[in-house]
C-alpha cells in the first residue's frame, strides 16, 4: 500500500489489517491481469472503482489507527 509510506509507525500486521478492511469494503472483482480490468470496465466504471478504492482505503485507515490507539491507552491506563 502506497500510503503506508506515509504512516511511518504503521507495522506490518497493521498494513496487513488495513488491506483486509478495505478488502472487505469493496466489490469482489475477478482481475488476473491488467488488460482484464482495462478491457472490461468502461471509463465511468474506472473512475467509481477508483473513487470506492480511495473511499475504503480511508476508512481503513481510520479504523486501524483508532483500535490502534485504543489498545494503547487500555495498556497505558493499566500499567
């Protein structure tokens, strides 16, 4: 994930996590090469795939960083 060089505490299990949730957001799609997905979608259907890519990619984010953080205050709070 290109943003995870942006989130330079993010662990790998975390990049991990991240992938999954925004995974588990999208449509499935069957995409074995790239001619699949530029041949088949038209430009309209490009461009929604891309902007719900980017919308679950945040979303990801936000829960991962969140749970992240709230594990670390339980553990903060406990200590």
């Amino acid at each position: 994930m290109r943003r995870a060089r942006d989130l330079p505490n993010a662990t790998a299990d975390m990049v991990a996590d991240m992938a999954c949730v925004a995974l588990n957001q999208l449509p499935a799609r069957y995409v074995r090469h790239d001619v699949d997905l530029v041949f088949y979608l038209t430009e309209a259907e490009r461009h929604q795939s891309e902007t719900a890519l980017a919308a679950a990619l945040d979303y990801a984010e936000k829960l991962v960083l969140s749970r992240m953080a709230a594990a670390d205050a339980t553990v903060i709070d406990a200590g």
